[in-house]
C-alpha cells in the first residue's frame, strides 16, 4: 500500500469482495445510467469498474464533473456485479467498486483524440505520443520489449557475458551510412560522430581479454528512412572470443527459439535452414528471403542467348544481365488482366522497363497452349525450355524480368513478395533461416571501386585470403545474417585478428596505409599486441519486436520515434539553436542554408 494506492486497477477481483480498496487512474470513459454514474478507471495494470450513485453525495457530484482522462483517486468497496453485467475478458470483469470518496487528483482538457480510435494520423499520434503511448495495444508492446530485452540479458549472462557500454562520441570512419556529426568546442574545427554501430570498440574488447561481452546499444545512422529504419534505433551487440562462425550461431539460434517460446510460445524450427548467398540471389532475387512463400526465380538466361527477341536476347548476352522467370501456380486463373498489368506498374518502382508474361493455358499443345503477345518472337526449343525449369503446369501464369543482373533479382524479389501475400500463399507463421557464404566485396557502380558487403573487418574464407590481393572479387567472407519472414533480424561475422590481413582487406578497397593508420590506426595497433580469433553479431531490436507484436513499421515499438524526415513532432527537433551556442562552437550558417532554413530558396 502507498499514498496514493492500495491496489492496482488491474488487481481489484473477487478476492476483495467486501474490501474497501484505494485506487488511482485515468477515467477511461464516464457513463451516466439514469443517476448512476459509472466510471471505467485505467491504469497501468488494468480498467476496474466505479460505480457512483448519488448516496455517495460529495463523490457524486464530483463524478458529474468527471471527463475524459481526467486522473482521479477513488475509495471504494469492492462488490459483484449484478447478474448480466459480468465481462469475463477482464480480470476485473467479475467486481466493480461502489465509490464512497472520490478525488480529482488533476484534470485533462479535451484531447486530440479517443484513445480507442483506429484512423488516427500517424502526424497526430507523434505528435501528441505521450496520449498514443497511453493505448493498450502499445503499452502491450513495450511491456513485451521490456521483456525481450531482459530475456536477451538473462540469457547472456547465463552464458557468462559480460555487459559492457561503448562511448556515444567517437570518431568518423568512411565506411557504412553517413555519420551523425558532433562539433567540438574544446576542439576547433574538429568533430565526433555518433556509432553506426560499438563494431570496432567491441573488437576492443576482445583485445582487452573479456571474451564474452554484450550490450543493447544506441546507434545512429544519418539515412533515408522507411518502415524498418529511424536514424537512432537499438541492437543487441554481441562478441566472442575463441568461437568458430558455427558455434556463434548455434548459441543465437538457441538464444532466438527460446525468446519465442517464451513471449509467444512459438516452437521455431530446430535446426534454422541454411542457405548461401549465391543461392539465396539465384533463386529468390535477394540475400534475405521469406521462405514461407513457395515462389522461386528460375533463370532462364541461357535459353535466351539465340533469341531473335532483343528484349530478352540483350540482357542475356551482357555480362550483368539476367533473364529470370516466376512461376506463379494457377495464376492465370487467379489474377485478372488488370492486376497482370498492375503487376507491370509495380516493378517499375524498382528500375524494370515492363514485365512479359505467358499465361499457359495447356502445357501438351506446346506453344499453341501458351498465351502471350512474346510467344511469337521465342523458338520452340526456348518455350520448351522455359515450361521444363519452371515446372509450369495449366493455368499457371510465368512472369520474365529481362535486364541487368540487379534490376531483375530487386524487382522479381519484390513481385514474389507481392503475389506471396495477394494471393494468399503464405505458408506458415514463421521461417527462420541463415544466410552465409556473402562475396567479402561487391562493385560500387559509380566509382567502379570495390566495397565492403557487411564491413571491412570481415574475416575472408581462410583458404582465401591471398586472393584478398590477386582477385578481391572471389573472396567469400566469414559472415552470417539471421533471417525471418524475409527481415534480417541479424547480421554477424567472424571478424579479421590479424594486423596483416586487415591490411589487405584495406587495400582492396582501396584504403592506403595512410589513410588506415589515421581512420583505424587504433584498431591496427590492437591487433598488433595478441588479438585472439573473435566474431559476433548484432540483432536488431526494434525488428523483432515489431515482428513480435505484428505492426508494420518499427516506430510503433520505439517510445519516441522519428518521422521519415528525421523530424521528432513532438518536439520539434531538429530546430534552431542559440547563436552563442554556435559561437562557442565555431560555426556560422552559411547565406544558403539562412535562405534555406527562413524558406526562400532563391539563395541556395
């Protein structure tokens, strides 16, 4: 018992009948029944039913003023509720209290809107968040986080590691998204940055001799946002010492099945299925495939080299083309011309020129029993070809993605993706899986220069590590992501040990030795003073719970999340800062970004 409390709302049931209890809360909704006044009270634990008639004289006059979230402290006996009044879903659907005082601890003014509102604008529930967070569904959501963050710590620490915080203000690298910057007033001119990630100080860490260390950790990354990204978000970091790659991934396995028992109880498959990258592309388009959709790419790149089809014939004889083909069963049968055409529009979004079909209507008249204005232009021998690997069968629909290698796989992916959920061929709830054996590097098209896939201190394949210098674009790393339902939850790597090999990652990409020693001349000298074999990996927090809680977007699981402006409407951050602070900071707008910031362009 406190001040202000006896018992929770949430508490109060048929155990305390004939008790007078205390409770405090929001008055959730106030209902006038012909004189009695009832009054549903929310806390955190729960709504509890007061009922106030006007024997209770002062409570009854204070209940008439009663409004909306208005938070309130009520003394009141506890009692049954009559016969047809009960409400077996709430705990406290068996009792109500009869109130025999009431306090209006403080009052609310009319709110932007009912908390049981479904079509609230997302603008409207950031920027009144504080009443948003007052919801069930999310207060169900980050009592759930709270969980799964102290289920990962109990789980560590069970397995001996140690929780380690790693600085907030560090120093800019070259690689991954754009840095957060922070100038230095003691520091002229000179600027930290805010992680991406704690990747080289848990590296550190094994150095240091701490072999099993871990720490839910704030990261920042100054990117566009979409629903799975904000610029500040959370993860679960994790870095072991003397652990193979199948070690470390047998531990987070264990770590991920049982999490979901535990908050869901959910039996995840024992054994994740394990899937290369080259398999991974080939046949589903992209590195993180949600296997509960029985869609695959078939390539169809060789059929098509003597083709008199040039939209086909093209692509297939370009060293970066593809010709890939999408069996959707039944599917002529399924979707109309319009959605057919729709489908066209869709994978528009990501670089595709169209979108050929063949609808095949009966697969023993050979080309007379496939539909499609492209079948004219295809020999026998490639049609035959096409209907073979695919496994086509009547009625089903074959969509062609023809062009460069990654135009193709991004927007058959996505396709897959689409008619997976339109259709309805969702199989099962969940499909864990690991991906692994990525390319240690992949060709920036721009600068024609090669880049890290995951991060430059991914260790190689052992038995490749002189190709580092000879053929950097053979190496295969030591790198592994955890996926689900086609979200990569997590993404780790045995990582480089050795001072000498690191260097000829650096090289090839084309970072100097000047240039690493004054980026990452810290974490070359470590691993000059007996680096052991280490490697981890990082999960993403915010994506499991929303997959957890079955929401869209990861601003739903964070308390005060940004906009996909980077924008916080709630208060109003980023904004303008006192001219002195700048002053001791030694910056000074520029004419363009003052016209920029007062909304007069013409400057900039």
């Amino acid at each position: 018992m406190n001040a202000m409390r006896s018992h929770n709302c949430g508490q109060v049931n048929e155990t305390l009948i004939d008790q007078v209890v205390t409770v405090s809360g929001w008055a959730h909704r106030r209902r006038d029944h012909g004189g009695v006044i009832f009054i549903d009270l929310r806390d955190a634990s729960g709504l509890l039913q007061v009922v106030v008639d006007p024997d209770a004289v002062a409570a009854f006059a204070l209940a008439e003023t009663v409004r909306n979230e208005h938070v309130l402290q009520v003394t009141a006996k506890v009692r049954p509720r009559p016969e047809g009044t009960t409400n077996p879903d709430l705990p406290t659907g068996m009792v109500e209290v009869y109130a025999t005082e009431m306090e209006i601890l403080n009052r609310a003014d009319p709110i932007p809107f009912q908390l049981d509102e479904d079509d609230v604008s997302e603008a409207v529930r950031l920027r009144y968040r504080y009443l948003d967070l007052r919801r069930e569904s999310m207060q169900k959501i980050f009592r759930l986080r709270s969980g799964v963050t102290k289920y990962f710590r109990d789980f560590l620490e069970a397995e001996n590691f140690v929780d380690i915080e790693t600085p907030i203000l560090t120093k800019s690298t070259p690689e991954g998204a754009r840095d957060y910057l922070v100038p230095s007033r003691v520091h002229q001119g000179d600027f930290f940055a805010l992680p991406q990630s704690p990747q080289l100080f848990k590296q550190l860490l094994m150095v240091a001799g701490f072999e099993r260390y871990y720490q839910i950790a704030r990261c920042f990354r100054d990117e566009d946002l979409r629903a799975d990204r904000q610029p500040e978000f959370t993860q679960l970091d994790i870095e072991t010492s003397f652990m193979t790659e199948e070690e470390i991934m047998n531990m987070m396995e264990q770590m991920i099945r049982g999490l979901f028992k535990d908050k869901l109880d959910v039996d995840l498959v024992d054994d994740f299925p394990r899937m290369t990258y080259a398999e991974a592309i080939e046949q589903y388009g992209i590195d993180r495939p949600d296997l509960r959709i029985p869609l695959k790419l078939v390539s169809v790149t060789d059929l098509m080299r003597d083709s008199g089809f040039k939209v086909f014939a093209t692509p297939a004889n370009a060293d970066d083309g593809r010709v890939a083909a999408l069996c959707v069963p039944a599917g002529s049968q399924k979707m109309s011309r319009k959605e057919i055409d729709d489908c066209t529009n869709f994978v528009s979004n990501y670089g595709a020129r169209g979108l050929a079909y063949i609808k095949v209507n009966d697969t023993s008249a050979g080309r007379d029993g496939l539909q499609s204005p492209i079948v004219k232009n295809l020999s026998d021998e490639a049609l035959a070809g096409v209907i073979e690997r695919t496994g086509a069968k009547d009625g089903d629909l074959i969509f062609f993605g023809a062009d460069k290698a990654k135009v193709v796989n991004d927007s058959l992916a996505a396709l897959r993706v689409k008619l997976g959920h339109d259709l309805e061929m969702i199989e099962g709830d969940w499909a864990p899986m690991w991906v692994v054996d990525f390319p240690m590097f992949e060709r920036d098209e721009d600068s024609g220069r090669w880049t890290s896939l995951h991060h430059p201190f991914t260790a190689p394949k052992v038995d490749q590590i002189d190709d580092l210098k000879s053929n950097p674009g053979n190496v295969l790393s030591r790198a592994y992501d955890m996926v689900l339902n086609g979200t990569e939850i997590g993404g780790g790597s045995i990582r480089i040990h050795q001072m000498e090999v690191q260097k000829l990652a650096f090289e090839a990409l084309g970072i100097d030795d000047t240039e690493a020693q004054e980026k990452f001349g810290f974490l070359l000298d470590a691993l000059r003073f007996g680096a052991p074999p280490h490697g981890g990996i990082a999960f993403g927090v915010d994506r499991i719970i929303a997959m957890m809680s079955n929401v869209e977007s990861i601003r739903d699981v964070i308390a005060f999340p940004k906009t996909q402006k980077a924008s916080c409407l709630l208060t109003d951050a980023p904004s303008d800062v006192d001219k002195t602070q700048l002053r001791d900071l030694h910056i000074r707008l520029s004419p363009a970004a003052q016209a920029l910031k007062s909304g007069d362009q013409s400057e900039g």
